[in-house]
C-alpha cells in the first residue's frame, strides 16, 4: 500500500464539515487547483467498456484533459478502481480529492501517477491542500480519448486531414481508431478539448423556466371574520288581513 505522511494529515478536521460530496466540492473549486480561464465540466461521462458509463466528478481542460475524483468521508472506496481505469484511458493527469481518514485506502486503488489533495481545518478553516502533486499520465488511450469526439467533430477533423472518404457510414468506433492512427495521443487530447470548449455554444438555448407563482399561505383567521360585522334577525313577513268576514244571514 502506497502510504502517504504529510504534516496536513495530522491536523484535527470536523468530520461533518466534508462528510458529503458537495462539501469537498466546494472546497475544491476554491482551492485554485485549476485557472479561473479553463473549462471545467461536472458530471462528465468517460468512455469505459464501449459504453459511457463512468462519470467523472470534475473535468478540466488546460495543458492536458485533467480529471478529479472526489471520495468524502461517507463515500464507499468500491467503484473507484473501475473509476480510476477510466480516468487513466483519457486523462493526461488525474487527481483524487479526499480527507484524511480515506488517504491511504484512496492512494491503493488510484496509479502512483495521480494527485491527492485533502480537506485540512488548518487555522481554524477548511480548505483543500494537494499532498502530492499528479504527474503526467503514461498510459493514456488514443483511442478511447477519440471515442470522445461526436460523430460530426470526428468526421471533421479526418476531412481536414484527407482522410474524409468513406466516413459518411462509418461507427463511431471506427472513426476513433483511425484519428487514432492518424494523430498522436496528444494531438487527440488537443483536438478532444477544444471541441468540449466549442460545445457550450452549440447546445440549444434552454427555455425560460415560467415565473414561480408564490402562493400565499393559509392563517387561522380570527373568529370575527366567521361572522358577519353586523348580525341582523331574519326578515319574517307579515301575513296581510283579509278583511272582515263576511256576515252571514239565515
């Protein structure tokens, strides 16, 4: 087991304060592990066994793909070897967000190549200090990163290559591996993000969501607006005389 010692992870940590992946998240997006200029994505898929199945937590665009996983103190350690496959098919670097309870259970299932950063509390606030720093990824997949393109943005770039003809009916499968044996694996990972930066303005504009109707909430009403201000007796008729009898003579 690849063990990590750092002075951080010595540090006293209110648990319930990164118990939840949106809390670690948090932390994470203000720790200035990337730049304010780059593109990051949540909830990413990443090609893995033919289908997209494995999401990433965050991924970032800049010298290279670059994904971060992130295991907060209720999370289960279970699927991250799968995650962590994924990851390294197309990521030219791969960190790992955690605290301190889960370092060494995380660093066993994650490439000596990833980083880790973990939730600290030093001075008395919660932040998120890397331990150790990712280094480049070498084993990435030209393939599988290709297997990222759309079918159009692939078609494209083999077009501009020459390489256009017969790509009409051509899987997507297909045209991956032959990117792949046309570009390098860095090439490829160029090529991959400045489509995800393109596609932001190519997705449909989302529609006004209607105006939240705020419906007021029911009081007990005072007893006095049960009744009227003013009670007044029923109206009851009078019957009209009908005059005197009539006399009647024998």
């Amino acid at each position: 087991m690849d063990y990590i010692a750092h002075p951080l992870l010595k540090l006293s940590l209110d648990d319930g304060a990164v118990a939840h992946d949106e809390q670690l998240r948090a932390l994470l997006k203000s720790a200035g592990a990337w730049r304010d200029s780059e593109l990051v994505l949540e909830e990413f898929c990443l090609p893995h066994g033919g289908e997209l199945t494995v999401r990433a937590d965050l991924v970032v665009t800049g010298a290279a793909l670059t994904g971060f996983e992130i295991k907060a103190g209720k999370d289960k350690m279970t699927r991250l070897p799968a995650q962590a496959e994924a990851y390294g098919a197309v990521c030219g670097f791969a960190n790992v967000a955690t605290v301190p309870a889960h370092v060494n259970n995380v660093t066993a299932s994650v490439p000596g190549w990833w980083g880790v950063w973990v939730a600290s509390g030093l001075r008395g606030e919660l932040a998120m200090r890397c331990v150790r720093a990712a280094r480049p990824n070498p084993v990435r997949d030209p393939v599988r990163l290709a297997r990222m393109l759309w079918r159009d943005e692939a078609i494209a770039k083999l077009t501009a290559l020459g390489l256009g003809k017969g790509t009409a009916r051509k899987s997507r499968e297909a045209l991956a591996q032959r990117l792949a044996q046309a570009l390098s694996v860095d090439e490829i990972d160029v090529l991959v993000q400045a489509c995800l930066r393109q596609r932001r303005k190519r997705q449909p504009a989302v529609a006004a969501r209607p105006p939240v109707v705020e419906m007021p909430r029911y009081e007990m009403l005072p007893r006095r607006y049960l009744v009227p201000p003013v009670w007044q007796p029923p109206v009851v008729r009078q019957r009209q005389p009908l005059g005197p009898s009539p006399i009647l003579r024998f």
